[in-house]
C-alpha cells in the first residue's frame, strides 16, 4: 500500500487556500494549486465547531477513502484542500455523493486523465 503525501503545516494550507482555485461540490469544497513535485499532496480541514471528533474523523476518513480511489485516475504535481461544508447535516454525510462530487469537481478542473 503506497502512503498518502499530505499537507501537514499552517502555512502549507494557507498557501492553497489564498492562491489555489476552488470548486464547489453538494458536500466538499476543493481547493486547487499547481506544485513543482511530481505528486499530488493532499490536505482536509473539516471546522472543530461543526461536530465532534468521532464525526470529523469519519468524514476524513471517507474523504481519503474516495481520493485513494480515484488517485490513479488524476494528473499528479498538484497541492489539493478538501473541505467540508459545515451546512450540510451530518445525517447526509454519504461516500456516494462524496464520490461523485470529487469526481465532478476534478473533471471540471481538467485533471482527470
């Protein structure tokens, strides 16, 4: 199994969010960035004033898990913020729109191949 590479520091994600372009999905908002690397490195921010950590934790976890599966199909060299619209009850929270949403959303940023 091949490991993620992550957004880890602050500055990393401000980086994306100030200068990157974003796209708008039911769910997940994407905000996206050219690197200088030959891989993509992703980030997910979800607002500790939404829910509890056991919530934010699944929605991370179904948010990587939907990536992973779509990763072989993306362009790579690309600083990638997935986050989560706090409007959405988590009640609704569904892979299947989630899914679909990422894959709307990178195919109208051009990176699918």
């Amino acid at each position: 199994m091949r490991k993620m590479k992550t957004l880890k520091k602050n500055y990393e994600f401000q980086n994306v969010l100030n200068k990157g372009k974003f796209y708008i999905g039911k769910q997940i908002t994407i905000y996206i960035m050219p690197n200088r690397k030959e891989a993509n490195y992703i980030g997910i921010a979800i607002s500790s004033k939404a829910y509890h950590a056991v919530k934010r934790n699944e929605i991370k976890r179904k948010i990587r898990e939907s990536y992973r599966l779509l990763a072989k199909e993306l362009r790579q060299g690309y600083h990638i913020v997935f986050l989560w619209n706090k409007k959405v009850p988590i009640e609704q929270l569904d892979f299947h729109i989630i899914s679909q949403d990422m894959k709307s959303i990178f195919s109208k940023a051009g990176m699918l191949i």
